[in-house]
C-alpha cells in the first residue's frame, strides 16, 4: 500500500525509473489502481510549484518534487518504497495550491 507523502521509485515500461512523491488522499490510494505522483528531479527551478526533498526524505540527493508535471501513475509501478515527507505531509497542500495559483 502506498500513503499519501511517501516517496516511491517507480518504473514504466516506456521511460527510465525515477522517484515519484505519492499525492494522492490516502482514501483513494486504498482502492485506486493508479495514484496521483509529482516526478523528483534533481533540477530546481526555484519555483512555489516545487516541493524541496533530499536525504531527510530518504534521497540521495537535494531534489525537488515537481507539481507542475502531476502524473496518473500505476500503483504497481511503483516498486520500492525510498523515503516519506514525514511531518512535512502538509506541505503537499501548500504545494498544491501555488501550482493551481489558489
């Protein structure tokens, strides 16, 4: 099962695996086959669309989880579990509404 602010890697058949930050309510990652996922990318942009993640996370690396590429991704695609945003969960929300210019 994965939970809302976990970090996951994840492998698709058509492109090269990364990890993905899980975005979706957990309500809905109970029945969903695919979960909501902002892609973690090494490239900062320093924008308030992206969520800053690194090795307190679980990462190797400082990265940014980025809500302006929010992706449906298979749950079964997502193959090992690397880290959690922890406390930080909310963040998600604040995240989310810079994105949308709430």
């Amino acid at each position: 099962m994965v939970a809302r602010g976990e970090i996951w890697w994840g492998e698709a058949p058509d492109e090269k695996g990364r990890p993905f930050l899980v975005v979706t309510r957990d309500s809905a990652n109970e029945v969903m086959q695919r979960v909501l996922v902002a892609p973690i990318s090494r490239r900062a942009r320093s924008v308030p669309s992206e969520l800053a993640v690194g090795p307190d996370e679980g990462l190797p690396v400082d990265s940014v989880a980025s809500f302006d590429n929010l992706r449906p991704f298979p749950k079964a695609m997502l193959v090992r579990r690397l880290g959690s945003l922890g406390p930080r969960a909310h963040e998600i929300c604040t995240t989310a509404g810079a994105t949308l210019d709430c």
